[in-house]
C-alpha cells in the first residue's frame, strides 16, 4: 500500500514541476514582452524628440515671418516711408517717380543722377535694387542683436539693416579694404555706424580690433561672391565673359563661406544666403549640398507678405529658397535662403 501511495505523491510531484516549468516560460514570454514593449517605448521618445525638433523650427520660422512682418510695419508707418518721401518732388520730377507698393520704402524712378534725387547727399534716399532690398527685410534685424555683414561692400544693405534696426549692433566684413572704404561713406552719407574690418569673411579672427568676440552671431548676412548672372539686364557682357570655370570657382568660395560662418552663428539664429545669380548650382544646388552635411541647419518658409517675390525653388520635397529672375517683377535677379540655426 506504500509503494502506490510513493508513485502517486511522485507523480504529483512531476506535475508540479511541470507547472513550474510552464510557469517560468510564461515568465520568459511576459520578459521578452517587457523588453519588446521598452523598445517600443524608447522608439517612441526618439519619434518625440524628432517631432519636438520639428516643431521648434517651426516655431524659429514663424518667429522669422514675424519679424519680417514686424520691420515691414515699422516702415510703413515711419516717417521714412517711400510715400512720405514722394512728397518731396515737384511736379515736374513726379512724374517720372512711382511708388512701389510691394515695398513700402521703395520708389521707382526713371534713370536719375542721384545727386538731383532730393536729400540724397543728406541721407534721406538711398539707390538699390528692389529686389537687393529684400536682404534686410528678410533677416528682420531687431535692437540690440548682433549682426554680422559678411561681405558688406559696397555698403547698401549694412546701411538698410542699421535703417530697420539702428539699435543693433553690425559688424560689417568685406575682404577688400578699398571696397571696404565705399562702405564707410555709405555709412557717412546715411549718418550710421558700425565696426568695420577687412579681411576674409571665411577666415574671421576670434575678436575684432575693439576686442569685440566675433561669434554667437544673431543674424549674418551673407550675400556671396556669384557669377553675377541676375544682373544681365544692367550688364550684357556678363553672358560673354563668364566661363565654366567662374562657376566652379564661385560655387567653391560659397561653399567655404557658408561652412566657416555657420559655427559663428548662436542656435536660434538665422543666415540669410544670398545671391544676385539665376544658375541652380549657385542657389538652390549650393544650399541643398549645404542642408546634407549641416543637420542643425533648416530653410525658414518665405514670409507670406513676400510671396510674391520669384518662385520657390525646392528638392525631394525639401524648400531650399526663392528665385527671382532677372526683369520679374520689374527687379534682378536675386536668390534668397534663410537659413535657421536649430
């Protein structure tokens, strides 16, 4: 009667452990679950952080349409409006002066010598492309930041940005010190002041001759060396004279530029890239190559009240900036990107 009874607790005893075993599997089952269900999590949080980045350069690109929009006010409703200053023709002169109403400081006049412009030498008028005038709205300089002009001569946007912003403090650079001298009585005629210093945009010292720290940048302009082919309507000559090899060369210093710059420019900060070419690998092919191997770097939307300027000009779904060809709009031939640091 011993022996059954044995061979029963024996197989009760089996049973047992074949629960235990079933039970530890299951365990393994719900740890591998767990484990499957962290990576998920952790995926997760990446596809968040992503989304997170997304969302604040959006929220830097509103910021700069903002901003835009802001200096786009300020002048319309300042004293210095194109409107205001219309006043001061005669009727004779009127004639021959329009008023362009896409931009709220600009006029169109017949060829002029600017010294019968009137206030000219006083500083009151300025004479720029219409489309080289959407340089400082688009940066949209505010008092008290800082400001880099990397290649400045012959001074026409340093002094615009320092009109919208005479609160901000400029830095104006041009490699060229004679040029640079033009930009120095530009500044003169229009009565503003910045620090002015030759030397090569791409190879800035770490501080200035006033020991001014040339980095963590607000905003830089970069309105960079091209083939200058949106300017053919004022010069014929450029589609005989330029080379294959200008184009190399061009796209070369744009591109050592645009990499020397970046790093001096401080996260949240904006690079306007500018060109007055209409050649793809100038504009649109220089800045998508410049996207690939800069991940921190992304193009701002164009500001709505601007659309009208040119066209888009995209790749792979991705906005790389806006062309406007040389007589559109009655304007050159100008490339703009603005570029925001994330």
């Amino acid at each position: 009667a011993t022996r059954p009874i044995s061979l029963a607790e024996q197989a009760t005893r089996q049973m047992s452990l074949a629960e235990q075993a079933t039970r530890q599997m299951s365990l393994a089952e719900q740890a591998t679950r767990q484990m499957s269900l962290a990576e998920q999590a952790t995926r997760q949080l990446s596809l968040a952080e992503q989304a997170t980045r997304q969302m604040s350069l959006a929220e830097q690109a509103t910021r700069q349409m903002s901003l835009a929009e802001q200096a786009t006010r300020q002048m319309s409703q300042s004293g210095g409006s194109a409107a205001h200053y219309w006043q001061r023709f005669d009727d004779e002169q009127s004639d021959s002066v329009q008023l362009f109403s896409r931009l709220p400081q600009a006029l169109v006049t017949r060829s002029t010598p600017v010294s019968e412009l009137p206030g000219f030498s006083d500083g009151d008028v300025s004479v720029q492309d219409g489309a080289a005038q959407l340089a400082a709205l688009l940066l949209a300089p505010q008092a008290g930041e800082f400001i880099l002009d990397a290649c400045a001569a012959p001074g026409g946007k340093t002094a615009h940005l320092l009109d919208l912003a005479p609160g901000a403090k400029v830095i104006a650079v041009d490699s060229d010190a004679t040029r640079l001298k033009r930009v120095q009585e530009t500044l003169d005629r229009v009565d503003a002041q910045c620090e002015l210093l030759a030397c090569d945009a791409g190879a800035l010292p770490e501080f200035s001759p006033t020991n001014t720290r040339l980095d963590a940048f607000d905003a830089i302009l970069l309105d960079a060396p091209c083939t200058a082919t949106g300017v053919l309507r004022r010069h014929p000559d450029i589609a005989w004279l330029r080379r294959a090899s200008d184009v190399e060369q061009t796209c070369a210093q744009q591109r050592r530029l645009l990499d020397a710059l970046w790093p001096r420019l401080k996260r949240g900060g904006r690079l306007l890239y500018v060109t007055c070419s209409v050649l793809p690998a100038e504009n649109s092919g220089q800045m998508a190559a410049f996207l690939a191997r800069t991940p921190d770097a992304e193009v701002a939307p164009f500001p709505k009240e601007l659309d009208w300027f040119g066209f888009a000009l995209s790749q792979d779904g991705q906005y790389l900036g806006q062309q406007n060809l040389p007589g559109q709009n009655g304007m050159d031939g100008f490339f703009y990107a603005l570029v925001i640091k994330s």
